[in-house]
C-alpha cells in the first residue's frame, strides 16, 4: 500500500469517531435542543371589569349618643367607666340639684305671683261689667279692665311655661342612658362645672356596626353611590374576616364644606367590632379594559414578574409583565406585557428554556 493511501484511511477513521463522540450529525458547537415540558395552558382573556376605587374609612356604632345636660352646676357623682355597660335609663351621672331646684322654685313663686294678679284682674273686671250695664262706667274703662285681665291671663300660662321649664332641668341633675350600650368614654370627674352643651358621657350602642367612609366629589360622581348599594370592606387589624360586603345605608345629601366629602355609611355584617378601627372600602365605577390571566401563570425571577407563552410554531417565550389587582378568585389583571390572547403556560415551577417544546397537560 502506498503511504497516501494509508493518511486517508487513517484520516477518515478518525473523523468516524469523532463525529460519534460529538453525537452524529450535530456540528460542534451547536447547543441541545431543550427538552420537552408539560404544563396547563390558557388563554389571556381581554374583557371589562369595574374599575375600584380604594378609599380609607372608620367603624362607627350604628347610634352613638354624647350625653350633657341643661344645668350649670357642679358634678357630684360619676356612677359609670369608659367600657361599663348600660341599659336605657340607667344613671350616669348626678348634678348639684340646688341650682335647679332654686330655679324651680323662683319659677312656682312666679307662677303664684301672676295667679294672684290675674285674681285681681278678673274681679276688676267683673265690677266694671256690672258697672257699664248701670251706666255707672264708660267704655274705656271695661275695655281697659278686659285688656288687664288678658295680660293677667297671659302671665299666668308664661308662668306655667316657666315651671314645666324649671321641672324638666330639675330632671336634668340626674343624668341617664338615652338607650342600652357601652360607655366609649367620660369627660367629667366629679367636682367638675358641668354647663350646658358640654360632654360629660358618650354612649355607643351594642350589635350592628357600620363604616363611615367620606368620598370625594369627583369620586361621589364616578361612583354614584346610593342607598342599598352593596360595597367591599377590608379591615386593618382583622384580616381573618377578609373582604366583607357591606350595604350602604345612608349617603349624607351634602358634602362637608372643608373636606369636599360626601360621608357614605356601610352597614357591616359583623357585629363584635371595636369602634374606631380603620379599614378600606372599594368602590366600582363604570367597567374598563382589562387583560385577565390565572394567578398561577405569573412568575417572580430577578425581581420581575415574568409568564411563559406558547408561540404559532408549539415552542416557549418568555414576556416580561406588570400586575395589577385580583378582581377574581385565582386571576389577575395585566397592566402591561400581554395584549390578550396569547397563550400562557400555568402551573410551572420556573422559567423553562426558551423554545422548548410544549406539551399540554390536561387537567
């Protein structure tokens, strides 16, 4: 054999092994094609929904009374706590009644005062009538003791008006629950001035709770919120309640002059809550646009929020989205990234290669 023949032959067994060793056909160099994944598919749905708005809100007793009194006198007892339960009638808090009293007995005297007068005036009268029918009076002298009787007769129910005045603020040194609930607070102490128009207890009622949420006007006239509309409410420091939906019981028919806010009242369906605590509400206004996918279709990697879609030709691609809220039970809006659609890959655990072949999983 000549040598040329055996370079070739030596040549071309090597180039044999080599392309074994590299796997075939493929050139080297050239990457593996990715394998197979199975995962659930759906499609990113474009439709409408209402669009919410979150305002900040504040539960309220359904009643809630601050209690004073008429009577400037001192305060002598405080027979209730902030918390201490009460039931309607029950005393809460004992005036001086020397000052009352002593109105109402200046007001008796007034009142014996003007039923003397008009005594007199009625007997004035009645000797002028017999005198006129004698010719013994003139004119002007009845009518002069028919007006003095009218005045006398006048005083006397002013009088009277006085003691049903005086008797009621006597009433008002024993101050009591205007209905059955819990003290939220006292502002007096015994030894205190109680006047007119000034705090002293403020009662809340037990059982129903509502949410007083003031909504701005540009807000009011998106949402038009009326009597009866139902509304979602979240509460800060109970969120094992979840969302609850609240009904709107009263809508003020004004809005505040400082806070151009329109205060919206939500019944709520639970009653054991404090008072005081805040919370949200959410409003829904006329539908928009929206792009829908399954929750489990949205990926976290780096920072971003990433889905895998299946392209034309069976094979994966990657998109980079933006989330917004969950107006469903398991799916969420896509503000970007996603036009509606595509098809989305759910379920998976991690960002699979781009171009691997995809295999619908059933569910």
């Amino acid at each position: 054999m000549r040598r040329g023949t055996t370079v070739s032959w030596a040549a071309g067994v090597a180039a044999a092994l080599l392309l074994g060793a590299c796997g075939g056909g493929r050139t080297e160099g050239e990457p593996a094609s990715p394998e197979p994944i199975r995962a659930r598919i759906a499609v990113a749905e474009r439709t409408e929904i209402p669009e919410a708005i979150v305002l900040r809100g504040r539960v309220e007793a359904a009643s809630v009374a601050v209690v004073s009194t008429r009577v400037m006198a001192t305060v002598t007892a405080v027979h209730v706590s902030a918390g201490d339960r009460v039931e309607t009638g029950d005393l809460l808090i004992e005036i001086d009644p020397q000052a009352s009293g002593g109105q109402l007995a200046q007001a008796r005297g007034g009142l014996a005062q003007a039923a003397a007068a008009r005594a007199m005036a009625e007997k004035s009268f009645h000797r002028f009538e017999s005198l006129a029918s004698r010719d013994a009076a003139s004119e002007l002298e009845l009518d002069q003791a028919r007006t003095q009787l009218e005045l006398a007769n006048a005083a006397v129910d002013q009088a009277r008006g006085a003691v049903a005045a005086a008797s009621s603020m006597a009433g008002d040194a024993r101050v009591t629950a205007p209905f059955a609930g819990r003290v939220a607070g006292r502002m007096v102490e015994p030894g205190d001035l109680a006047a007119p128009g000034r705090p002293l207890v403020r009662v809340e009622s037990d059982g129903a709770r509502r949410f007083v949420v003031p909504v701005p006007a540009s807000t009011q006239s998106r949402a038009r919120l009326a009597v009866d509309d139902p509304v979602w409410v979240t509460l800060d420091t109970r969120p094992e309640l979840g969302r609850l939906q609240g009904t709107v019981v009263e809508v003020a028919p004004g809005a505040d002059p400082s806070s151009q806010a329109f205060d919206v009242e939500i019944s709520l369906p639970v009653a054991d809550l404090a008072t005081g605590i805040s919370g949200r509400a959410w409003l829904e206004t006329d539908p928009r646009p929206a792009v829908l996918v399954p929750a489990a279709a949205i990926l976290e990697q780096g920072g971003l929020e990433l889905v895998v879609l299946r392209r034309e030709d069976g094979r994966t691609t990657t998109r980079v989205v933006k989330t917004g809220s969950e107006p469903e039970p398991g799916r969420v809006e896509v503000l970007s990234g996603l036009r509606g659609g595509e098809i989305v890959l759910v379920g998976l655990g991690s960002v699979p290669p781009a171009g691997s072949p995809v295999e619908e999983a059933r569910p």
